[in-house]
C-alpha cells in the first residue's frame, strides 16, 4: 500500500491532488468541468483514485494526497484524525450548505419518540459512514441494543427506494434527497428528524499540503459565484450549486459531536466491528 501511495508523488507533484473514491457515480463529469475551471485560474489539479478511505487516510499522513471532497461524517473523522482541515463547501442553487438525518417510514406509522426503543424489532436502513445515517442511529443512546435489524444502502436515495418495496421498515436519510425525492414516494412520511446541521460535501485539506496551493485552490472556489465564465458556468451546472461559501473546523462541531456519542474516535478505521 506505501508503495503504491508513494508511486503518486511521482506523477503528480507539481500538481494539487485531489482524491476521488472509485466507486464514487458521476465523478467523471463533475472532476472534468471543475478541472477546467481550475485551470483557467492557474490551478493545475489532478484526481488521484482511492479505493475506500483508509487507504485515502493513508495517502493525506503521507504527502500524497492535497484535497477530498468529503460527506461531513469522513470530514470529521480526518479532522479527529489531524489529518486534514475544511476549506470551502458548495452553495446549492437554493442556498444550502448544510444537512441534518430525517427518519422516514410508511404512512400512518407512529412519529419517532427520540429514543432507541422506537427502533426495537424493526428493520432499519440507512448509508454506511453517513452523519444522516448509521451515525446518527448509534448517537443514540442504546440503538445497538434493541435487536433491530440493520441493512446498509449504497445511497440516500436508494435507501428510501429500499423502504418504499416494504424491504424495510424506517430509513434514515439526509433531508435534502428526501425533499428531493419525496413526491415519487407518497406512501412514505417523515416521522422524526435531527436538529441540527452538518456541513455538506465540504472540500478538506491535507494538514501537510503546500499552504499556497491551498489559499489558490481555496480563492478560486470562492469566486466562482461571481464568474459568468463558460467554465464557470459548466461547473455550477454539473455540481447544481450557485458557488462556495468558507469552511472552518468550527462548521463541523455538532458533526463531532455525534460522532463522538456514535463511539468514534482518534483511532477510528473507518469501519464499524
């Protein structure tokens, strides 16, 4: 794995690297215009693959890799980690930036009573690794004791699909795909809901990389609400966003919160035992 991560810095030191997830859908699409977009700011950025994030961990505490678009839950834990710190994240073209766990079940059942028994003896799917999905299930005090049964979904989206073949019995999702999603599903309900926030798709930063790069990377993001550029215009349309808006460590505090009451820590390898 050390050689292999090594082998990058080869190819792609003179270039700010970001890491793509290789299972991740429409990469192809959304890196290709943003690649372009960069470039006419004098960016030059490359998009270095990880297979899972351990290995993309390992490629941030090593030099290898500058940058990772990330869910908030994996930014926290790079966070935890030291490893990484946020810098900018998109502004959709409604005008938000952050998220929060809605709990969805079929119609006519019973609204969520903010504790684990509500849970008990029924089938629970949600997106691995997600702040709006298994992090927000074991935040709460004694999920993992109520004999639920626990099914892991690829996608918000396909957790709701899940859930509305009677598959399953409650999804925990992120509101936005369900605002989005939620006229296709009218036999499903939001039955509960998290309160607070978590930053959305915010672009972290390896501790280690180089600091002009990053202020480069991070300014031309920023203005790019006010670019009418073709360039521009080609990432705001493939991303669906308006712009980015500044990111601090200090936008993730409920996001590691919730982190911490899920039983994650420091240690962490990004996999639940």
């Amino acid at each position: 794995m050390v050689a292999l991560i090594l082998s990058f810095s080869v190819s792609y030191a003179d270039q700010f690297r970001i890491v793509i997830m290789q299972d991740e859908q429409g990469v192809a699409a959304r890196f290709k215009s943003l690649e372009a977009y960069l470039g006419k700011k004098k960016v030059e950025v490359s998009f270095v693959p990880a297979p899972n994030y351990a290995f993309a961990a390992n490629m941030f505490s090593v030099g290898t890799a500058d940058a990772m678009f990330s869910g908030s839950a994996i930014a926290a834990i790079f966070l935890m980690k030291d490893l990484a710190k946020p810098i900018v994240r998109p502004v959709s073209n409604d005008g938000k930036s952050t998220y929060h766990a809605v709990i969805i079940a079929r119609k006519g059942a019973p609204k969520f009573n903010n504790r684990a028994d509500y849970f008990r003896g029924k089938r629970v799917i949600f997106t691995p690794l997600a702040s709006a999905g298994e992090m927000f299930f074991r935040s709460i005090p004694g999920s993992m004791e109520v004999s639920a049964t626990i099914m892991k979904a690829p996608s918000h989206g396909a957790a709701i699909e899940i859930l509305s073949k009677g598959t399953a019995d409650i999804a925990i999702v992120k509101n936005l795909v369900w605002d989005k999603l939620k006229d296709k599903y009218p036999e499903l309900v939001r039955v509960g809901e998290d309160t607070q926030e978590n930053p959305d798709n915010a672009l972290i930063v390896s501790k280690i990389a180089d600091a002009a790069a990053v202020s480069a990377v991070s300014d031309a993001l920023l203005s790019l609400k006010d670019d009418m550029s073709p360039e521009a215009r080609s990432v705001k349309d493939v991303m669906t966003i308006r712009g980015f808006t500044r990111t601090t460590a200090a936008d993730f505090k409920y996001t590691l919160e919730l982190l911490k009451k899920a039983g994650v820590d420091r240690s962490f390898n990004f996999t639940f035992k």
